[in-house]
C-alpha cells in the first residue's frame, strides 16, 4: 500500500513500506495513550467522550467494531467510517463525511493526526481512537483500543461479557501475539512482497501457522479453549477477509479456509454471530482492496467471485454452545 505519509505534518506521496530485500514491514503505531476507567491515564472511560475512525475493509479497525458491538458499547462511542477507497490522500470522509456527526469535520483522516500533533511523521492508519474532550488521538493500534473497550469501559457497557477472563489473559495474550506476524501481518507480508523470495517466505509461514490452528481447532471452539476472547476477534477479522481478497488479490493461494474444515466452520461460527455480522461488509471490503492498491492491481478490475456462503450451516456447536 503506498498512498502516502505525513513527513513532520506535510502529506507527501513518497513512501516505502519494503526493505532492501523486497520484505514489507509494518512500523509500529505512535499514539499509544490508554483510556482507564480510574481516569489515572488522564483519560477516563465515560460515555459520550471517544470517537472511533474506521474503514469497513481494514481488518484492524474491524476488530474495534467487533469489540464495540460485543460490550454494548455503541451509545458510549461514536463512529465515523472512512470512504471504501484509500486515495491519494490516505482515508476520507467524503461519503460519510465526518461533519455529518460533527466531530471534526474532516475531509481526511491525515487533518485528525496533525491536529493531534502539527509535526507528526508517519503512515495515517485506521483504526484511531480519538477523544472529543482534549481534542487528541489517543490510540492508533488496534490490538489496544480493543483491550481498552473490553476491560477499561466494562462499567459502560451494556453486554456484560469478558473477552479477557482473568483465567485465560496470558493464553489469550499469547495467541494474539501468535497470529500477529504470520497470519494477521502474513497475509499482508506475501501480498506486499516485492521480491519471490520475500513472498515465499511469508506465504509459506502463514500457511504453517493457518494448519497449526486447524488442528488446535478440531480439538476446541474456540482459539483459547471453550470462551470466546480478545484473540478471536483478531483471528477473525483475517478470516473473514481471506477467501475473498487474500487468496487471489496478495497470492495467499496454497489453500481457501474454505478448505480447511475447522477454520472455515469456525469463521461461518463467528460471523453468523449479529455481533460480528452487524460489522462485516464484503462488498466495500473487496472494492477497497482492489482499488486501493493500485501497485499490485494496477487496472483496478475487482473479481466477481468466489462464491462463498458464510451463512451456510456450521458444525461448531458439537463443542458445546457457549
Ligand atoms: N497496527 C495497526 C495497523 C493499522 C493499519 O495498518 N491500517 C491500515 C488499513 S488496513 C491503514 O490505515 N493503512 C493506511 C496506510 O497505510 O496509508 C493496528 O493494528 O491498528
């Protein structure tokens, strides 16, 4: 993906995201202040405060929806969805403008971030975490803003489940690490690889990663054991886009999840969830991907298939129906 940065808050077109050896590297996110629900932080979990910025095909920030839909969090934060297509000045807000809910009345994503800090330097990425009150991001990396939703606002929230029971935080903690590189980052790495030996290597690593959770997965529901968690939000929102976009538009093409039995029944599982599906949009997903990057799908054609029905029946509840 190459649709530009910020160098010292000046947007500019220049911008490598591989190494001299064709490998892609993701950089790691700036802001990384935490909401609590003490206010300690100096940011305190209360309702009607944050704002959330997303794009529906970005599968980071659709971990953030996921979560929000899952506490019961949607009357506590805000959103505002970014048009499908990533042009040349990073995310908009054209469509579903941002000043039809009156936050920032952005145009772009890019104002959010020098708004925050006038001379910031660095991609301008979604999922933001952004607080109405002392007008500033206060988180940009996905994995956080989840932890925060799930733990810090659980007073807030309307649906009171766990997504990090105490019992399972170091399991769930190590499977989110698990799939981060090979399998979330993966996918991203053989698609973005520009060189053979590059995408080889990531392509092969994903798909050893992707049979080692097949198989823990014929054994249990879910990535953690018996309880839904924070890991697999993250797994799926890798998954679900899999089939449709990684398989063909970033050459992730050893095997579908459809060929996978666990996984696949494991990604029908979650999505017929109306936590889940409530938040899933293939359509603007797949336009997304294939219009945005123009450097991998330089004619900007988007495939008409796979057929694929997420809603067909799964065979998941023979672990028990948690
Ligand atoms: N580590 C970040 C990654 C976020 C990310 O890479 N988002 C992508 C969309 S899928 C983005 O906004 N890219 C814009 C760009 O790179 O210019 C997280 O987990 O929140």
């Amino acid at each position: 993906m190459a649709s530009g940065m910020l160098i010292k808050g000046q947007w500019t077109k220049n911008r490598n995201d591989q190494d001299q050896n064709g490998k892609f590297h993701v950089k790691p996110t700036t802001f990384r202040d935490r909401v609590t629900s003490d206010g300690s932080s100096g940011f305190r979990a209360e309702a009607g405060r944050y704002h959330l910025y997303v794009s529906l095909a970005c599968p980071w920030a659709h971990r953030t929806l996921i979560m929000r839909e899952l506490k019961g969090l949607n009357h506590a934060i805000s959103v505002s969805i970014a048009d499908p297509i990533l042009g040349d000045k990073g995310w908009s807000f054209s469509e579903t403008s941002d000043s039809s809910n009156g936050v920032n009345h952005a145009q772009y994503l890019q104002e959010i971030y020098v708004k925050t800090d006038s001379q910031f330097t660095g991609r301008v990425t979604v999922p933001v975490l952004w607080d109405k009150q002392k007008q500033t991001i206060v988180n940009n990396e996905s994995r956080e803003i989840i932890r925060m939703l799930d733990v810090e606002f659980a007073e807030l929230a309307t649906q009171k489940r766990d997504l990090y029971p105490h019992e399972l935080q170091q399991k769930v903690d190590d499977a989110i690490d698990a799939i981060y590189l090979p399998i979330n980052v993966g996918v991203y790495r053989a698609g973005f690889a520009t060189s053979q030996a590059a995408y080889e290597e990531a392509v092969t690593e994903l798909f050893q990663h992707l049979d080692r959770w097949e198989t823990l997965l014929s054994k249990q529901r879910y990535l953690c054991g018996d309880r839904l968690t924070e890991a697999d939000i993250c797994m799926f929102a890798t998954l679900y886009r899999f089939d449709t976009v990684y398989y063909g538009h970033f050459k992730c093409n050893l095997r579908r999840i459809l060929d996978y039995p666990n996984l696949w029944n494991y990604l029908k599982d979650l999505y017929q969830r109306p936590e889940f599906k409530v938040t899933c949009n293939l359509k603007d997903t797949k336009h997304s991907y294939y219009m945005s990057m123009t450097e991998i799908n330089p004619n900007r054609i988007v495939p008409k298939g796979p057929i694929i029905d997420l809603d067909e029946g799964h065979d998941r509840d023979r672990f028990g129906n948690i």
